[in-house]
C-alpha cells in the first residue's frame, strides 16, 4: 500500500519541549515538504528537500529543524523556540521536475499547552 | 515572487447547481497551477493541475478548471454540486527557486458548501 504516511495523528506537549513530527513515504519520491496550517491561512511552507542531505528553509523556518538522512523519511523537529507551535502539520512529497503534483500525508494536530 | 489568490472564503451552492470556485494568479513566467481538496482533518488531495496546452483541464470527481491567462485566473468547476463536494478547496502555484528547486505556494483557501 503506497502513500505517505505521518505519525501521530495528535500529539499534546508542554510548551518548552522539543517534539519531533514523523514523515514516511514509500512513493520513491525524491522531493518533501513540511508545512503548517492554521485557520484562515492556508499553507505556509517551513521546510523542504529536493535530495538527501539537503534541505532548504521556507517562509516560517524559525524554531523548526529538519534532517533528511533516507530518502524515505524527512522528520520535523518543533523546538521550544516556536513562539506559537500549536498547528495542524502536513507533510507532502513529489517527484523531481516542475510538473509533478503533491502527495500529502493525512497531517499531525500539535497542541502546546 | 509567484503568488495566488483566493477572494473566496466560502462559496455556497444547492445541490444539482454548477460551482465555481475562483482562483487568481501572479507569476513570471509559464504559470503551473494546481487544485487540491481538503476534508476535515485530513490531507490534502491532488485534483487536477494545468501545465500546458488545452485550458480546460480535466480533474479528478468530475472537477476541471479554466486557465485565462488574459484573466490571469484558474477558477474550479463542476456542472452539478454534491453534497459530498463540501470541504476546503486549494489553489496552488509552483514557484522556481534554482534550477532543479522548486516550491509551490498555496492560496488561503475556499471552503465549498454544498446545500442539499
């Protein structure tokens, strides 16, 4: 069964925590994204990762981290230096080439408390 | 920077109605475009995206989209609304940032509801 898949679905963390947010994918996609989603907004991009070992920071990078050491999995740490974590995350995955659509994953609810 | 919008926040429309959900766009360039569908609490779902030739694309759940380029839009449609056709709907370009690099940015997004 290919897709892309994120784990947890919720996830509950006393503010001054690091968390890390899961991102697997089984589609051989070579490109993920890590966006955040809050009302009203739309998507905002924080990272993305076109190859292994390199990855670029988006429009909200502070207070993310990000590593992609497999090209399968492209974990988002949130650190306690995110002023505001509490979001729906979605992460998403393509092929390389300028054509090519997003595949997202069904998305983590992080609630800072 | 390439950018989209949405003036929408909701559209609604009766059951059996055509839809149209707007989607205005600004880019240097050959404008790739995209929609995607969200449900509640759940990803996004790729419908349909135009990158050249006819302008009428064809999407998936009966779904396709204009492109005018004079008009600079892309607006959704679909002859006759569901209700199951209610959820947030996306409008998305990619941008170029190095060769080989690209980033897509999303609307704000219109939420659809169909009125049974």
């Amino acid at each position: 069964d290919g897709g892309i898949t994120q784990s947890p679905k919720y996830l509950f963390r006393k503010e001054g925590q690091n968390v890390t947010l899961s991102c697997e994918q089984n589609l051989n996609h070579d490109a993920m994204y890590w966006y955040r989603q809050d009302p009203g907004q739309g998507l905002r991009l924080i990272y993305y990762s076109q190859i292994v070992n390199d990855f670029q920071k988006g429009d909200i990078a502070e207070g993310y981290s990000v590593s992609r050491e497999k090209k399968e999995s492209f974990p988002l740490t949130v650190t306690s230096a995110q002023k505001n974590p509490t979001a729906f995350y979605l992460c998403a995955s393509s092929f390389s080439g300028n054509r090519n659509e997003q595949y997202f994953g069904p998305g983590t609810r992080l609630t800072v408390t | 920077a390439q950018s989209v919008a949405q003036p929408e926040d909701q559209v609604n429309v009766a059951e059996g109605n055509p839809l149209t959900v707007k989607c205005t766009y600004s880019v240097s360039g050959n404008p790739y475009l995209f929609w995607y569908v969200q449900y509640p609490n759940r990803g996004l779902q790729f419908l349909l995206k135009y990158i050249t030739g006819d302008n009428l694309v064809k999407g998936s759940y009966g779904f396709e989209a204009e492109f005018n380029k004079s008009q600079t839009s892309f607006h959704l449609k679909k002859p006759s609304a569901l209700v199951s056709d209610s959820a947030l709907y996306f409008c998305a370009v990619r941008e170029v940032i190095a060769s080989g690099t690209y980033k897509y940015i999303f609307g704000t997004g219109t939420r659809l509801k169909v009125l049974a």
